[in-house]
C-alpha cells in the first residue's frame, strides 16, 4: 500500500491540495516533494532494491519497470523548471491558467502512473482516458483561439481514439469465449497465458480498434493530427511532458495487446500494421519537413517521428525491439530539453513561426547553443544516446525477415535530419533587418542548467550503457517473446 499511495494516491491528494491553495509557492514546493518522492522510489523498484507490492488491478513487471521512471524522470525536471516558467510575463487572459496548473499536473502524474501499473484492461482504459483529461485543460494555457481550437480538436480525436480501444476490449472478450477466460476478470497475465486459445477472428478486430485508437495519443499516423495540435500549442513544459511520456503511456498498451498476440497465428498481422503505422508515420513526418513554418510543431512532427522508429522495432522485433526500448529512454529526455529551449526562444519572440525567429545564436546565445546541441543529439549524432539505440534499430531491420525496410527509414530520416537542420540553422544564424543594435546578455536561468544536466545524463547513459537498464530491456524482450 505505501508504493501505491507514493505512486497514485500522493499525486491525487496533492492535485486537491494545488487546487484550493492558490498561492503558486506552496502548489510549486508540494509538487517538487512529489516529484522526488515518485522518481526516488521508481528508480528503487527499477534497480532490483526494492520490490512493489500494489493492491489488485495494479502490478510492476519489466515494462513498467522502465516506463515509470522514464515518467519520473520527465515529469520531475518539467516540474523543477515549471514555477520559473509560470512567473514569466504572459497575457492577462492566460493568467487563469496558471492557478490549475500544478492541481492538473499533479493528476497527469497520478493518472500516468495508474495506467503504466494498471495489470487489468478495465483499469488501464480508466487511467488512460484520466490523461487525457488531466492535459486537455493545459493545452489552453495560453487562452488563446488557437490553443481553444488545439483541446477540442484533441479531446475530441483522443476520446474518439479511447472509444475505440473500448470497443477494441470488448473484443478481447468475445474472444475469449468457450475457453476458461470468458466471463473472467480482464487482467493482462491472464490473457497471456491463455493466449493461443483465443478467437484468432477476434483478437484480430480487438488489435486493430485498440491499436488505432490508442494510435491518437501515440501520434501514429494518419491517427496524429490531434496531439500534433495539441503539443505545438501547450505550454513548453506541458509540451515535454506530452512527448517524453504520455505518449509512452499510450504505447505500452499497445505492447499489453501485442504481448498477447505475439505466441497465436495473428502475430504476422499484428506486426504488419505496426510496421505500416511507423513506416506511415517516418513518411508523415518526413513530408512536413520540407514545409515547416512553425517550429514547435516541428518538434512535434520529430515526436512522430521517433514514436515511428520505437514503433517499427516493436513491429520488427529482435535486436531492433532492443534498440526501439533503448530508443525510448532516450528519446524522452531529448525531447524535455528540446521543447524547453523552444520556450525560451518562444518566449523572447513571443511568436511559433520560423520566420519570425531570426539570429538566436547572437540575441539568446545561451538558449540558441543548447538548442543547436539539442537538435544534435535528437537527430542521432554520437556521443548521444539516440545514436546507439538507432544504429541497434538498423541493425535489426537489416538482419530480420524485412530488410528492405532499412533502404525507407534511412532515406526518411537522412531527409528530416537535413530539412529540420536547415531550419534550425536559420533560426540560430540568420540575420533580420530589425535586429536590435545593442543586445542585452542573456541570463544563464534554471531551464539552461536542467538542460546541461539532462544532455550529460542522455551521454553517460549512452556510454556507459549500464547493466541494470540492459538487464531490464532484455527481460522486456523475453517477456515479448522477442528472439536475439
């Protein structure tokens, strides 16, 4: 019961707490105790040290074992930098925003977690519709017409998404009838002990409701316009939050299904639309970028990409499903410190269009190096994490069943990496006619130390490549099923 109430109930009672203190202070020093209580004892049950035991619908095995603290992780370096950031001058409609802002955080934490240690269908499709309650309201921030236009837009894709993992559920349970699980409760061991004696009809049609819809808060393609919306215009922090974990959350249950269908004959089925959604989501992305005019999208449209690429190892399989978990440690610390230092130079223009953003290395230098460096390690340059993770991700494309894969990927990504650096570029190096003449220094804030710390942390991970995360993704891998 502690670890629950550490992961689930703390961050709820917290939430109502940040709700009728309106004074930002005491909202911002209760959520930091949260956040490190939450990552101290995450990190705990990852390394082996201490072993959860959570009441019924809850449970810790090795996925959530690396899920959590990747959640922790993000959600803690968001919250550190949140309270500098809620202090910055804004409009006066966008003030409202700021008093819900650590009550509904606080519940995204708890909502997150629930559903990442949910150990029954029910409660994971409780938890994941809580997430997107709790980031709907954070969205429009700003009050804004566009932000308005970005929540409904995302409730109403994401709901429709939710309703179609319901129906994708409900399936799983018809075709569990005539074996000992019908009439059963809906918990995931369950299902897969008992998975080749499942309807294969079935288990087909509840894989594909329940891939497509959770595919809306994934942001696989042609399911991602909502959360593309939404991410380009939330908050920074609320930015990293969404595209370093809550689209993880979504992913892994993808995994719970895949799980189960990885040892009947629909597996090749599965796997096929897996692959078909990544490889649509790498050409997705790679379209926009001839065309960007807006660079948090483009941030956003890079989180498409990269939940392709982690996609397509889980569709692969083997060396590349190594590499795709890889792929999502670091890709999520990449992302908080690229949407971070896409705030700052958000908040000196006060404008998301490229090209209204000119000569950031000479007016924000500080902002404008980290960010170059940012875009550096995202795009899978060494010593960077993402560089490892993908060389595993190709390596097992090419030695798998569908090699020709491999020729695609790289020839997407070569074409992202290079138009989303000529943007990059232009927006650190180009000089605008009304550059000011005299430019007053930039001062090193808190977000620019989090982000030196998060970049060295992507690197030591990288390079050291520690036993206890290589032990963890293997028995992912076992668990999966998956064949090195």
């Amino acid at each position: 019961m502690f670890e629950f109430s550490i992961f689930i109930l703390l961050p709820l009672v917290t939430a109502g707490f940040c709700y009728f203190i309106k004074d930002l202070r005491p909202q911002y020093g209760a959520s930091i105790i949260v956040a490190l209580l939450h990552l101290g004892l995450s990190l705990l049950v990852f390394l082996g040290i201490h072993h959860a035991q959570l009441p019924t619908f809850f449970s810790v095995d090795s996925s959530s074992k690396l899920f959590l603290p990747i959640l922790s992780n993000v959600y803690f370096w968001v919250v550190l930098v949140s309270y500098s950031y809620l202090r910055r001058p804004i409009t006066p409609k966008a003030e409202e925003g700021k008093k819900y802002y650590f009550a509904l955080v606080n519940f995204y934490l708890a909502a997150n977690s629930a559903a990442m240690l949910s150990s029954h269908f029910g409660m994971y499709w409780v938890a994941s519709e809580a997430t997107t309650l709790s980031v709907a309201p954070l969205i429009y921030f700003y009050r804004s017409e566009e932000s308005l236009e970005a929540m409904w837009k995302y409730l109403f894709l994401v709901s429709v998404g939710i309703a179609f993992a319901f129906i994708g559920i409900l399936l799983l349970t018809l075709s569990a009838k005539g074996t000992v699980l019908e009439g059963q409760q809906l918990f995931f061991r369950d299902f897969i002990r008992n998975a080749t004696k499942l309807n294969p009809i079935w288990l087909k049609a509840s894989f594909i409701f329940i891939f497509v819809g959770l595919s809306t808060k994934i942001g696989i393609a042609p399911m991602h316009s909502g959360d593309i919306d939404a991410t380009s215009n939330a908050p920074s922090p609320i930015a990293a939050l969404m595209s370093g974990s809550l689209r993880l959350t979504a992913f892994l249950g993808v995994m719970r299904i895949f799980q189960i269908i990885h040892p009947t004959s629909s597996y090749e089925f599965a796997r096929t639309l897996i692959i078909i959604g990544a490889i649509l989501s790498l050409f997705v992305a790679f379209v926009f970028m001839f065309k960007v005019n807006n660079y948090k999208r483009m941030l956003a449209y890079s989180s498409v990409e990269h939940l392709g690429l982690i996609s397509l190892g889980l569709g692969v399989g083997g060396l590349a499903f190594v590499g795709a978990m890889y792929h999502a440690v670091y890709n999520s610390i990449a992302k908080v410190v690229l949407f971070m230092m896409a705030g700052n130079i958000h908040g000196h223009y006060k404008s998301r269009e490229v090209e209204k953003v000119r000569s950031a290395l000479n007016i924000l230098p500080k902002t404008g190096w980290l960010f170059l460096i940012a875009y550096l390690a995202i795009s899978g340059i060494p010593p960077f994490g993402i560089f490892f993770s993908e060389i595993k991700i190709f390596e097992g494309i090419l030695f798998s069943d569908r090699p020709y894969l491999l020729g695609l990927v790289m020839f997407f990504m070569l074409f992202i990496f290079i138009n989303m650096g000529k943007i990059i570029f232009t927006m650190l190096y180009q000089k605008s006619e009304l550059e000011p003449q005299t430019i007053n220094e930039e001062k090193f804030e808190l977000n620019h130390l989090v982000v030196i710390i998060l970049l060295v942390m992507v690197t030591i991970i990288a390079v050291s490549s520690p036993e206890i995360l290589y032990r963890n993704i293997m028995n992912i891998a076992k668990d999966y099923g998956m064949s090195l």
